[in-house]
C-alpha cells in the first residue's frame, strides 16, 4: 500500500527524541484502560520495551482496569497471538506497507500486528477487526494514523481468499486449527526448495528454530509440531484429590458455564469458557491448581510414596510440588528448593491454599549452599530450558532461544542432576524434566551423563514431540546402583 504522509518519529537518534519516548510512554500510561485492546496494546508495548513475559505484565496491570473477564480473554488472545503470530504478521505487512518498517514508529506497527493478528488468526469479523483497530488509535491519541491503519488493514483483508489448501505452498499461511489457508499472493519462500525458510515465515519461527527443527523433524511432525505452537493453549486444571473428587469439580464448573471435558489422567479436566481461573469456584479453596497434563507426566514418573524423602530441586513456582504432595497422600516428607525467594512465595501460597502440610519450603543459593546434605529416596529435577516443548503456552520463549544460552542451559542442568546424584540414596532415583525437545537438553544429556558418572543408570526416557497430541517435553528416570557412592562419582 502506498501512503505519502509518512510517520517516522525516528526514536532514540537523539536526547530530545529520548526524552519525549519517555515522556510519551508515561502519557500512555495514563490512558485508562477500558478496552481489551487498551490492554492488549500496553501490554505489547511493555513487552517490546521490556522483554517480560505476557503473564507477569497482565498480572502488573490487573489492578489497574476493571474489565469483564471476556474483555480480559479478548487482551490476552490479541497480546499473545500478536507475539506468537510476530513473524508472519511482519511478512504480510511488509508486503503491504511500501515504506521501510524503519520509516514506521513502533507503535504504529505495534497497531498494524494488532489488526493482523485478529484479521488473520483471530475471531473477529474482518471489517469489525479494521474497525475496532482504528478506534484504538483514537483511543491512545494517534487519531493522525487513522486514515493509514484502515488503508492498510483492508489491503490486508483483500489478501485473504476463502480456500483452504491440504499442504503448504508459497501462498499458505498456517492457522491455529491446523489448516493452511490460501491468500491471494506469494508471500513465503517455496517449501520445497526452503523449506526451514517456509516453516519460519508461515508458523513464525526464528531462523535458528526453524533451521535446527527442519533439519532434525521429519515433515509431518514438523508440520505438527509447528501448528501445536500456533494453537491457543487449552485451560487444564489438576484436581486435588486430598479435598475433591474429579466428578465434583466437573460438576461445579459446568453450573457456571464452562464447557468440561475428563483429561488424559483421572485428576485432570479440560476446560473452555469461563474466565480467569481465579475466579472459577473451587480455585479458592485449593481443590484444584492449573497444571498441564505434558507438565504431571514427570511426577507421575517419579511416584512419589507415603514416608519417603523427597528432594524438588527447582520447585518454584510449584505446580509438580504440591503434585507431589497430593501424589503421595501428603505423607512424604518434600524438601522444595528454589534461588527465587519472589518464586517460593507463590509456590507458599500455593501449599497454604492447597492445604498442603508435607512441604518444607527453602531458599538456597545459586550455588546449592543451604541444600540439605542428608540422602533422599528420591529428586526430581525440573531443570531450567529452553521452553521449545511448549511454545504454544509460552509465546515468547521462541524469540528469546539463543544457542549461547542453549549451552550454558545444558552446562546448568548437567550441574543440576550431579547434585541430585549427590543428594539421592544408593537405590535411589532421580527424575529428570525439561519442557524442551532439544537434543542437547534431552537425549544427548542423558547419555554424556550416564556415560561419564559410575552408577548412574537411564530406566526410562519420555521423548513427547509438540502436537502429539499435547505439548513437548522429555523426561528420564535415572537411579543410582545400590553400589555406587557419590564419591566415587567422576564429573563429566
């Protein structure tokens, strides 16, 4: 599209133009918030300013609005498909906009992505979609870029056919529900002599992902995993069985209108429609936490008993915790352990609500000072990763993965398990869980370890590949032979 007013505020070149970013960010920030678009905007704008994850900032921002719980979902779907759409939705307003994305404030495309992400992915009629968009430019004072946003967002309308293709093509954009859909000219690289190229334009991946996933992933579960990533994540609650039966809980939500459906594991139920999970009946009263099936499958592993010592290495926030405790009939004596003294004051409050006694709650250092040195029956090692198991849920982890980081991750999990060889009995077992499908971070960890420790053995691996039909992860119970002392353990 071809617009000659041109809206460059060229941000940053000098001191008078820092001072007035600043001084325009703490005008927005004055902007009542009584739209979920207000609120999805603020967001993406600290988000962008910040890096912070989408959770943390709405949790800032709740007291600051009094939105329905349909105008607070309508903000999160906008905000979070925003950044999980963010590469595709440039590719398409590139192609659009004649100027240079430098030549175009960045609140002003932050607006573009807005009307894109619920033009194309979203549930909103399109003209509706454009509309609404140009209110909010209204709404935050830039009604100058009014005329602009229209134009734009109804050239991206027009792209939009109504096919539906069966496989991917230069012209087939990847949607939530599995489907590719057919615009009306060729945007992407070809699939088949690009294909990391494709899959990074048409599902939004960064070029390292997308290449290191294309490379390892055969095509049909790359396709699977890459539309996985794209869905918006189902609500799943963990049924705290110590208080309430499933059949209860069920009964309880459906009365309030939501739609509930028994998951995968008997304590678990999937959930559509009802607000913020806070606000549904039960969650007051600890009978039940919010808590992904992929996520229960390394306490599950672990089968925590009634008497044994039990050592959660990196246990905050807490959701395999307290899983912990109720798996065991909170007759197992936890130790839950965490560097975060913020984090472990929700994984507390967490065990208050639950009505938890079984858990000892400590802070210790990043080097492990404070752990306790007396053997465990068992650890679970929920280690700090990369997060590409569960893009779908954490929307930002794949523009923040990094190789560095990758092997200083790797280098942190290997430290992580030998200390949980060192605290774990002869006979004892470790689960270790990541929510990554790296193989440094998975299989090939496993492998270096028990290759380079005396005694440390592999019984199971769990390889879960995204879409199939949950989300991601690895998990691998290892144990240490009766025979084996920690002392006689070599470090890799």
């Amino acid at each position: 599209m071809n617009r000659r007013r041109r809206h460059s505020s060229r941000a940053g070149r000098t001191p008078s133009a820092a001072a007035a970013a600043v001084s325009r960010r703490a005008a927005d920030a004055r902007i009542p918030l009584t739209s979920g678009r207000l609120l999805a905007w603020r967001v993406l704008g600290e988000y962008d300013r910040t890096g912070r994850f989408l959770f943390d900032l709405f949790r800032d921002l709740d007291g600051q609005h009094c939105l329905s719980s349909r105008e607070r979902g309508l903000a999160v779907d906008i905000a979070a498909g925003t950044v999980r759409h963010r590469r595709t939705i440039d590719v398409i307003l590139k192609s659009q906009v004649r100027r240079p994305r430098s030549d175009v404030e960045p609140d002003l495309w932050r607006i573009l992505q807005m009307g894109v992400v619920q033009i194309v992915f979203g549930r909103t009629p399109d003209h509706a979609a454009v509309d609404r968009t140009v209110e909010l430019t209204r709404d935050i004072g830039r009604g100058q870029w009014a005329g602009f946003v229209n134009g734009v967002l109804r050239s991206v309308g027009r792209l939009l056919s109504d096919r539906m293709l069966q496989e991917p093509s230069r012209r087939a954009v990847a949607l939530p529900d599995g489907t590719w859909r057919e615009l009306n000219a060729d945007l992407f690289s070809c699939p088949v002599t690009g294909p990391d190229r494709y899959f990074g334009e048409a599902f939004s991946f960064p070029r390292l992902l997308a290449r290191r996933w294309q490379q390892r992933l055969s095509p049909d579960d790359l396709w699977k995993a890459g539309f996985h990533s794209l869905k918006i994540p189902q609500l799943v609650l963990r049924v705290n069985t110590l208080k309430a039966a499933t059949s209860d809980v069920i009964r309880d939500l459906q009365e309030v209108g939501c739609d509930v459906v028994p998951g995968r594991y008997e304590e678990a139920v999937r959930v559509t429609g009802g607000g913020r999970p806070e606000q549904l009946p039960g969650y007051a009263d600890g009978l039940w936490s919010v808590q992904d099936e992929s996520a229960m499958t390394a306490v599950r592993l672990l089968d925590p008993q009634p008497g044994e010592r039990i050592l959660d290495l990196c246990a905050a926030p807490g959701g395999k915790t307290t899983y912990l405790a109720e798996w065991s009939g909170d007759e197992a004596v936890i130790t839950a352990c965490d560097v975060s003294a913020e984090r472990l004051e929700r994984l507390r409050a967490s065990i208050d609500r639950l009505g938890l006694k079984s858990v000892d709650v400590r802070q210790i250092g990043r080097s492990g000072e404070g752990l306790p040195e007396e053997p465990f029956d068992a650890v679970l090692v929920d280690a700090p990763c990369s997060n590409t198991g569960v893009l779908a849920r954490r929307p930002e982890a794949r523009w923040r993965f990094r190789e560095q980081d990758l092997s200083e991750l790797t280098v942190l999990q290997t430290r992580l398990l030998m200390t949980a060889f060192d605290r774990v009995r002869p006979g004892g077992r470790i689960v270790y869980s990541v929510c990554s499908i790296e193989p440094e971070e998975t299989t090939h960890q496993v492998a270096a370890l028990t290759a380079a420790v005396p005694g440390m053995i592999c019984e199971t691996e769990r390889l879960q590949l995204p879409g199939q039909p949950a989300d991601g992860g690895y998990a691998a119970v290892l144990r240490r032979r009766q025979e084996a002392e920690s002392a006689g353990a070599t470090r890799p």
